[in-house]
C-alpha cells in the first residue's frame, strides 16, 4: 500500500476549486441553489465511490488491507469534510438540515456481510463528517447549533433510535474501539488511537477556516470535550451525577467516549478553566450544554476530570463496560464476579471500557467457575437458580466474545 494509485487520491487542484466554489456560493444567499447543487453532486460522487468495488467488504484480514481502506475512504471524503467544515464555519444555521442529510446517508448503512473490520469502517466517513462540522462550528463559536448537531435523533439498523453523538463519537461507533486503529502506523502504543489520527487528518483539512496552527490542537480537544458533555448530558440525570460525586455507584464518574483529553492533561485543564469562567459557562448553558443549568455544568466537568483520571490510570475503575445491541451490561473485575449483578440495567453505566483479552479469557474462566458453585445453592425467586444463572453467564459469554472479536 505505497503507491498513489493503491490510495486512489482526488486531484488536489479539483478538491482546492470545489471549497472556493463552496466559500463564493455561501458568500451570497442568491447562489444558494448553486451550492446545494455542488454539494449534492460532490455527495453522489462520494456514493458511488463508497459503492464501488475499492471498498468491497470481502478480503482477507491483513494491517495493509484496513491502512489501504481507512485511507481511501478519508481521500473520497476530503472535498465533502472540507465542504462540510466551510459550512459549518461561515454558515447561519440553515446549513444544518443539509449536513444532517448527509450524515444520515453515510453513517447509516445497510446490513450486510463480509469481513467485520471493514463493515465496522463503513460508518467512518461519517465519523469525519462529524468531526469537520464540529470543529468548524466551535471554531465559529455556534455553541447553539454545535448541539442541535449532536444531539438530533436518528434511526439506525433495526429502527434503532440513537443520537449523531451517540452512534459516532469515537468508542461508540461501530468499530471506535481503541484497539481496532492501532494498526495504523505510530500509533500501536497511543492510549486513543482513534483520536489522535483525527487529530492529524484534520490538522489539514482545517486549514480553510483556520488561519494559524497555533490553537488547533486546544480546539480540537475542546471539540472532543464537548461532546463527552453531550454525550453525558443526553444520557446521565443531575441526580445520576450527583451518585457519582458522593459515591453512591461505586465510581466517581459517570462514562462517556472521551478523546486526547483523557491523557492530555495541559490542554484539558486549560479548556476546563476556560468553560468554569462566568461568561464561557452562561455561553455554554445557555446554548444548553449540560442541560442549560450551570450546576449540571459543574457537576458534570467533575465527573469529566474524573473520568479522565481512571481512563489514565490514576482511579482505578470498578468495573469494565460493553453494550450489545441496546442491552447494556457490566463485567466486573475478576476478583469480584457476581453474576446476578449481570442483569442490571443501570442507566448510568454507559459503552465499554477496554479491557485486555487476557484479562476477560482470565474473567471468564472465574465466572464459569463460579457459576458452577453458586449453580448448586437454592436461590430464591420466579426463576429456576440453575436457568438464571445460567442466562447471566450465556450473556458473559456473548458480551466477552463480542469483545474478543470472536
């Protein structure tokens, strides 16, 4: 995977005139039908590119096929994500219906078979869709519409309703496991893989909009962060938080995908000071950001830090966390299994948190052994104990395989 060709990347100069076109038609509200056009044949061309034979779903596994893959879906994607992020920079609002409709069309696909990595890459370029219209947004600080974006409800495979940053933002979509883009190369030991690669990808692409490098990576990681505060303010109640805070949930956190952040400490500090001043909090809450109130707000960067802290290392976590289809499940550590536990559907506990597969092989091997201990005495409840346990257990089974890519 060395050659141009294997990449199959757009003409440059073709790419550089469909962004000016894209800033000349948004400059004037008469050429607004011109520029639905240029981005509506920009996204047919983006489709059958995507439903072309470079991005078959069959092949056999290897760390230069998903390199070839990853980096002609970002090629066919550069016109559109830069289109996207002129949009979302210079734009009024009315744009926002329109890079919905494109979101939908390429972040929700048809079920299909082959190989799983490469079905999992297929929701991908709507993660970078998702990243140019973010960053372009903060950048022109449309806090409003930046959580319109994210929080807008969609309907995925099985009529699934979900949120854009709820089916996209890094570890909650398909194949946004950290794990899964170590592959690509320098980064096999990063914390957030995922993270950082977008960070590079777009370290370019912003270029339209952003005039200096100086303060790309703090809105980068500030964009990230806002929406761990989405994704938190969506799904996790003031008295949820407030759990937290005392220790009620036997965690000081409440989960969320979190991005660079989570390591990056300088940076994260610094944004956080920035949101905890008055007028970047009233900016923040009146554009409903944690819910539109300044104690949801404060709560919820406590339980951020927090939560960047055990992702780090220095809070140890109680608990590792998967979703299966829409059934949430939590596998304690191995020293502390409890099947019955395996049924609760807390709604605070939220996605996954990696776990290395020797430790869940070690896991299970505990809980199968404990399964067949507990099996023996009488419990009371509707259920047989045997056919209880034994349904907790087959769930063990599928969420640990699951995480094994098995």
């Amino acid at each position: 995977m060395s050659s141009q060709a294997d990449i199959k990347r757009q003409n440059p100069q073709s790419v550089e005139l469909m962004v000016a076109s894209d800033k000349r038609f948004l400059a004037k509200p008469e050429f607004r039908i011109q520029l639905g056009d240029l981005i509506g044949e920009e996204a047919r061309k983006l489709e059958r590119t995507l439903n072309g034979p470079d991005f078959a779903l069959i092949g056999a596994f290897s760390n230069d096929l998903i390199m070839q893959r990853v980096a002609r879906a970002e090629s066919a994607m550069e016109s559109v994500a830069r289109i996207v992020g002129v949009l979302g920079r210079w734009g009024t609002g009315s744009e926002l219906r329109l890079v919905l409709d494109l979101r939908i069309e390429f972040g929700v696909r048809e079920s299909m078979g082959g190989l799983v990595t490469l079905i999992n890459l297929r929701t991908y370029p709507a993660v970078l869709l998702l990243y140019a219209y973010g960053l372009a947004l903060l950048a022109a600080r449309r806090y409003t519409d930046l959580l319109k974006f994210l929080s807008v409800t969609i309907v995925t495979e099985r009529d699934n309703t979900t949120t854009v940053v709820s089916h996209l933002f890094l570890t909650s979509c398909a194949g946004g496991e950290n794990n899964a883009w170590k592959f690509l190369p320098g980064l096999e030991k990063r914390k957030t893989p995922l993270s950082d690669h977008l960070h590079d990808v777009f370290q370019s692409w912003t270029g339209d909009y952003l005039f200096s490098s100086n303060g790309y990576t703090t809105l980068f990681e500030d964009c990230e962060l806002l929406c761990s505060l989405a994704y938190i303010s969506i799904g996790t109640s003031k008295e949820d938080l407030q759990q937290a805070t005392s220790g009620a949930t036997g965690r000081s956190f409440a989960w969320c995908p979190m991005g660079r952040v989570s390591w990056d400490g300088q940076t994260r500090r610094r944004i956080m000071e920035g949101w905890a001043r008055p007028e970047a909090a009233d900016e923040l809450t009146k554009a409903d950001f944690a819910r539109g109130q300044p104690e949801y707000l404060k709560l919820a960067m406590s339980r951020l830090n927090n939560l960047a802290g055990a992702s780090n290392g220095s809070v140890r976590t109680s608990s590792a966390f998967f979703r299966r289809g829409s059934l949430t499940m939590a596998v304690v550590p191995t020293s502390d299994w409890n099947l019955t536990n395996l049924n609760d559907t807390d709604r605070r506990i939220r996605l996954l948190e990696e776990v290395p597969a020797d430790d869940l092989i070690s896991g299970l091997t505990t809980a199968a052994k404990k399964a067949a201990g507990q099996a023996k005495q009488t419990l009371s409840g509707s259920e047989p104990p045997t056919q209880k346990l034994c349904l907790s257990f087959g769930r063990l089974i599928a969420v640990c395989c699951q995480a094994l890519h098995f």
